[in-house]
C-alpha cells in the first residue's frame, strides 16, 4: 500500500459519516406572549315578563244593593277582584290540587254547593251547609256564626281548613306560574304571600254581587216586570212580618236568629255567650230560588218546605227567636209567596268562570 492510501480511506469514512447524519429542523420562532384574556361574565337569565291583557272591568253597583265596605288604604280594583275571581276558581289553591273554593259555591247556584254539608280537602264533612258567597261586602261578619271578623279573615280561614292549604308552599307554587306572577304584581306590586292571597279573595268577594232582578226592576218603576202572584207575594210576605228579619233591599238584617233547628249552638260558638245559642246569622234571600236547601243544617230541601216552615213560626225546639209569629197562608198564598222570592233572581257581577294560567 502506498502512503497516500491511509489518508484516501480516512477522508472517505468521514465523508459517509457526514452523509449519515439528519439535518436539522428549523424550530419555528416563539409566538409573542399576550396576556391571558378574562373568562366572560355569564349573563343573568332574562326576566320573566308577561304582558297581561286589561283586567276585567268592575261591575257598576248594581240597582238597590249597599256599597261594599273596603279596609282603609286597601280598595277593591279591578286587577285584585280578577285575580281573586282567578284564584277562586283554581284547584292549585288547595293542598293537593283536588279543590277550588268554587267546588263549594257553584255559579249556576249562586255561588253555592247544592249539597246538606260539603267535604273538605282530606275526607272531613263540614258541620254547616255552605253559604253563598254573593253580597258578602255588605257583611259585618262571616260564616253561620259570625265567628270571623273580616272577609280577609274568612278568606284565610277557608283557605287553611277548607282546601288544606300550607299558604307559603301555595303561594310558592302560585309565583312558579309566570302569569300569576304578573297579575300579583299588578294587584299588589309583589308576588304571592301567605297575606296577599286572602286580600284578592277578599277584594273578588267585595266585587261579586247580585241585582237587576224583576223586583229591582219593578222598584225603578218597570210596573211589568213583576207577575201578579210574584206582587200578590210581596204584600203577604211584608203584612207577615217577615221583612223584619229579612229587610229590602239587601233582605237580611244581618243579624242573628233562632229557628229552633236541632242542636247546634250556633252564634253560642262565637261568642259564648248563652243569650246567643242556637242562633244563626239571617242569609239573603236575594237568588234564594236557587240555592237549595236551606238553612244552616240545609234541613229544607225545596223553597216550598223552608216557606212552609217559616209559616209555622220556625221548628219546634227552643229557644225561638221572639219575632218567629206563625202566619195562616193557603196553599195558593204560599204559591205566591214562592213566586214574589223567585223575583228576587236576578244577575252575577261574575256569571262565568275564569280562564286559569
């Protein structure tokens, strides 16, 4: 081997070594740092807005009746009548959603059940026959025995003990409902209470009433409006005394009688006082046709056995009321007397039901 062979092998192996190796790859230039953007503020949840319609326009007073009486700073508008007529009518009121105070107080019955007593939400029978709810903004005092003092007050009542009602989880539920929600903040600029719901209840009770009758219109001077037997009626009904307790227009005196029905003590309950046993307040006898059967035990089942028994001067147990005096009418006469409380008859101020949320 000559001496140039070495240095030949030498440059030749690093050439293959030079050829071997793996080129390298350009790194890309670092991006610029920025500072981190902030996370966006979530947005509330828009608010719940409904546009209600015009409330339901009261009702002109109508022909003959008093003016209902209103708490001081709170009166009857139009926004809490209809929100109070809504509720009467809505199941959602009670504790499970089987009942409406209207269950009670049927419209084709001026506003009453039809029934001797009535059940209450859970399966217990009511101890008195359930009253109309008509005219009552006339009232001083509430249920058979005047126990409660105001409409509010009756209103709650019935609404704890008659529909079962928890008021806070009701009046939960009722703001879950995006229309209810807006017709208490019209009525009463804030959403359902456990005390608002009765002042609606209140206010609808204070705006339902009843006139325009063929005796209301015969005593704004229609002489037709009236029949004969229904004229022949009202002469026997006043000559027997009986508008002492059931006085025009109204035709009660509000106050608080005994028939000598049955047992039950009656205003006694109220006020514990003996002078009161037995006594019960004096219903309206406006509409009377249609609200069968009466008296507080509902023991009359037609118009012509309550008339019958007012005749004889009420039933036979004591006490009796000092003005109950027997009256002798014919068969034809009681007819009339029929006829003349069958013209007290006359329209609703509320005649439907409400459309529910």
């Amino acid at each position: 081997m000559n001496a140039t062979a070495p240095r030949l092998v030498a440059s030749l192996v690093a050439l293959a070594v030079v050829a071997c190796k793996t080129p390298e790859t350009k790194k890309p230039a670092p991006a610029p740092v920025t500072e981190a953007a902030e996370a966006p503020t979530p947005s509330p949840p828009p608010a719940r807005k409904v546009e209600l319609p015009p409330a339901r326009a009261l009702s002109q007073p109508l022909p003959g009746l008093v003016e209902p009486r209103a708490p001081d700073g709170d009166p009857v508008t139009a926004e809490k009548a209809e929100l109070g007529w809504t509720l009467f009518f809505d199941p959602r009121l009670s504790k499970d959603g089987s009942m409406a105070c209207a269950q009670c107080h049927h419209l084709d019955k001026a506003y009453t059940s039809g029934n001797v007593v009535d059940v209450k939400v859970g399966g217990a029978v009511n101890k008195r026959n359930s009253p109309t709810v008509v005219g009552l903004g006339v009232h001083p005092a509430f249920y058979w025995d005047g126990r409660m003092p105001t409409l509010e007050a009756v209103s709650a009542a019935a609404w704890k003990g008659q529909l079962g009602a928890d008021p806070g989880s009701v009046s939960k539920a009722l703001n879950a409902v995006p229309v209810y929600e807006a017709m208490f903040v019209r009525a009463f600029g804030e959403p359902a209470t456990a005390e608002n719901v009765p002042r609606a209840l209140a206010s609808f009770f204070r705006a339902l009433n009843t006139g325009a009758s063929a005796w209301d219109r015969a005593q704004a001077g229609d002489a037709a409006a009236m029949s004969k037997d229904a004229k022949a009626g009202e002469a026997l009904f006043l000559k027997g005394g009986c508008a002492g307790c059931h006085a025009p227009p109204l035709f009660s005196d509000l106050g608080f009688h005994s028939l000598g029905l049955g047992d039950d003590a009656g205003r006694f309950d109220a006020t514990k006082d003996e002078a009161d046993r037995g006594k019960f307040k004096t219903p309206s006898l406006r509409n009377v046709a249609l609200t069968a059967p009466y008296f507080h035990d509902g023991s009359a089942k037609t118009l012509d056995e309550a008339i019958a028994l007012m005749a004889r001067g009420g039933a036979a147990s004591p006490p009796k009321d000092p003005k109950l005096k027997p009256v002798k009418w014919s068969p034809a006469q009681a007819a009339q007397v029929r006829a003349f409380l069958e013209a007290l008859t006359g329209e609703l101020t509320f005649p439907s039901a409400p459309g529910l949320p």
